[in-house]
C-alpha cells in the first residue's frame, strides 16, 4: 500500500473523487446556457440564430480560457486556476441573471461562466493525470466523464428551476451554489502532486511509435484540428438544439431536457466503452467507428420525430459519439513524438471546442433562414461525412512502420 500523497494512494483516488465532483458542478455552465435557451429568446424577442450566440461565445471562451488556466495550473498548481474560474463564474452568472439585453447575458456567458468552466476539464485533467500511474488511463476516463455526468445531472434541474422560477432566479441560483459548493473542494487539492511523477524518467509518458502516413506533421495536425471541427459541428446539433427541438413539435421544453439528460448518460457509458476499443483497433479506427455511428444517429432525427424515437434516437446518440473526442489525444500519441503530444493534443481539443461553438451557432442560423430544424440536420450529416473522409484518409495512408519515437 502507498503512502499518502504518492501516486495511486489513497489520497490520489480522494483527489479524483474531489476533481469529478468539480468537473460535474463546474460543467453547469455548458449546458444551463441550452436549456434556458427557449426561455432566454422569448424574453428577448429575438430569432433562433440570435439567440444561440450565448452558447457560440461560452464554448470559445472555454476554448481560449482552457490554455490560459492550464499555464497557470502549471505555475501555481490547480487550486489557484479553480478558484479564480469559480468566482467568474460566480460574477458571470449574477451578471447574466441581471443582462437587461442580449448582448450583455451573451457577454457574461462567454467572459465569465464559459471561460470559468474550463478550469473543471483539461486543467483539472493534468491534474488528475500526475497523481497515477499504473492506473492512469481509468482514472482519466473516470474524470472525463465528468462533463457527461454534468450534462446528465444539470439539464432537468435547470429546466425545473426555470419553470417553477423563472430563467433569471435560476442563474442567481446556480451562481451561488458553484460559489459555495466548488471553492471548498478547491482548497482540498492544495497538496502538489508527487514529486517522483514529476522527477522519474520511469513515471514519464512512454514514448509512443509515430507515423509520418507521407504527410509533413503540420499536415497532419491540420488533419486532426479539421476533423475535430467538424465531428463537433455536427454533433452540437442535437446537443445544443434538442430542448428548442422539442418545443418547436410541442412536446415541450422539459422532454427535450430530459432527452439531453438521457443522451449524455448514455455518453458516460460510451466514453468509457470505446476506452477499451480504442486500446485494441488504434485511435483512427475509433475515430473512424464513433463519427460512422455518429452520422448513422443524425440520419435517424430525419425520418423519425415521434417522441418515443426522440428518445430512443437521443440515447443511441450518446451512445455512438461519446468515445470520438478522447480518439483525438490518442490519435496524437500514435503519430507524434510524446514530447509534443500535450501542444498538439490541446489544439484539437480546441478545435473541438470552436466546432461546438460554430454548430451551434449554424444550426440555429439555419432554422432562422429555412423555419425548421430539418436543414440544419442535414448540415450536421455533411460536417459528419468529412470528418469520416478525413478519418478514411488517414486510416489508407497508415501503415505499421514508426518513423520516430
């Protein structure tokens, strides 16, 4: 048994218990901004397209604000990042609560709550990393599944407050709840972690083989950041639009939450699932497999907008595209040297991030031009189809032969 503070003690697995609950509490603020969505636009009067900046602005400042906290992270260790992000959040959702217009709750949903949110993934996440060893890929999974768990938990609690409250409550609400709740799990990860992860070469990250599949390593890694784009600006179609979806066919803005809950469940199971694929085929496969099933899903909210098929369809959804994102940081151990793999690694990711944000933002514009959501699925399915394209390419190119390691 290993002493406290050492890697897989005691104390590591405490500190991820401590980093999920941050990472499932702090996750509210990527998935409050769509439920309260159909609440926020009849407010403010607004169209569809209008209407869904708020989520375009708090996934790029969970983009940009996610390397900016990791360097700080790095510098002061992880309880500093998680302090200063739970009180933007905090600022963020008082002052959206209060936004007497659009602009400023979209502001306040960018600046504060969005860029607030990040320090509860990646940052948190190489933390998470540094405290195991032998176990690091299931303690990483685990954490992982945190933004999943988030977007289980959040939706009809949110949808509930915002019924029985009204949307502007609910945000001063969920404000002072992240207050009190995450800036005492903040202070629990003040210990650093062990130093013999930090000083050992035989804790470092093995070096993985790497491929050139004939490509220069600035193709590939445009390769990677274009299929991360467009996996995400289809797979933000049903995640950000679904609540609005079901209220537009009248089943009204609580199933669709409940649809959301559902599918991001069936994420937990599926992050975890393509883990273990994703150990036995290789990261192109997986990315490969996930973005196929992926695109089957969408395919299927065409034909079918029942609401037992909504259900059915939102589950198999989760299921299908959960394991897509964490194949990228795979991908990157595969066909790059370990000493680059964290830049290159958080350039998909944020890539990732953008697509969700560009989506979202798409998918509403689209309904504004054409009065339905009909377009704007057939959108996500062409964004889908390159992201397979690329994903085929790569796979054709590959061969068994490391360039380097």
């Amino acid at each position: 048994m290993r002493a406290p503070g050492q890697a897989e003690s005691v104390t590591a697995w405490l500190r991820l218990a401590v980093s999920l609950a941050l990472s499932t509490i702090g996750g509210v603020g990527m998935w409050s901004v769509v439920v309260a969505l159909p609440a926020v636009q009849a407010e403010f009067a607004v169209a569809r397209g209008e209407a869904s900046l708020p989520y375009t602005l708090t996934m790029i400042g969970f983009g940009l604000s996610s390397i900016v906290m990791g360097r700080l992270a790095d510098r002061f260790g992880i309880m500093v990042p998680v302090i200063v992000c739970t009180v933007a959040m905090t600022l963020g959702y008082t002052a959206a609560g209060a936004a007497p217009t659009l602009w400023l709750y979209t502001l306040a949903q960018g600046l504060l709550i969005g860029a607030g949110s990040a320090a509860t993934f990646a940052p948190l996440l190489a933390h998470v990393s540094l405290w195991f060893d032998r176990r690091r890929g299931i303690a990483v999974a685990i954490f992982a599944s945190g933004n999943y768990l988030a977007g289980t938990v959040w939706p009809p609690i949110v949808q509930h407050f915002i019924q029985t409250a009204g949307w502007r409550d609910t945000y001063f609400g969920i404000g002072v709840f992240c207050f009190a709740t995450m800036v005492p799990l903040a202070l629990l990860l003040r210990r650093p972690p062990p130093l013999e992860l930090e000083l050992s070469g035989s804790r470092a990250a093995p070096a993985a083989a790497v491929h050139t599949l004939g490509l220069s390593s600035g193709a590939l890694q445009v390769l990677l950041v274009a299929a991360g784009l467009c996996c995400c600006v289809a797979m933000s179609m049903p995640q950000v639009h679904l609540v609005a979806y079901c209220s537009d066919l009248g089943y009204g803005p609580a199933r669709g939450a409940e649809m959301l809950s559902l599918m991001l469940a069936a994420g937990i199971v599926s992050r975890v699932s393509f883990g273990f694929i994703c150990d036995r085929i290789g990261g192109l496969r997986t990315l490969l497999l996930g973005s196929s099933l992926q695109g089957i899903a969408l395919l299927l909210f065409l034909p079918f907008d029942g609401l037992v098929s909504l259900y059915i369809i939102s589950a198999l959804f989760g299921l299908f595209q959960g394991g897509i994102v964490p194949s990228y940081a795979i991908i990157v151990r595969e066909f790059f040297p370990s000493r680059e793999a964290g830049a290159r690694v958080g350039a998909v990711i944020t890539a990732t991030l953008f697509g969700m944000a560009l989506g979202g933002w798409m998918s509403g514009a689209i309904f504004d031009l054409t009065g339905s959501y009909r377009a704007a699925f057939v959108n996500g399915i062409v964004f889908n189809l390159i992201n397979v394209t690329i994903a085929l390419f790569l796979l054709h190119r590959s061969t068994a032969r490391p360039a380097f390691a």
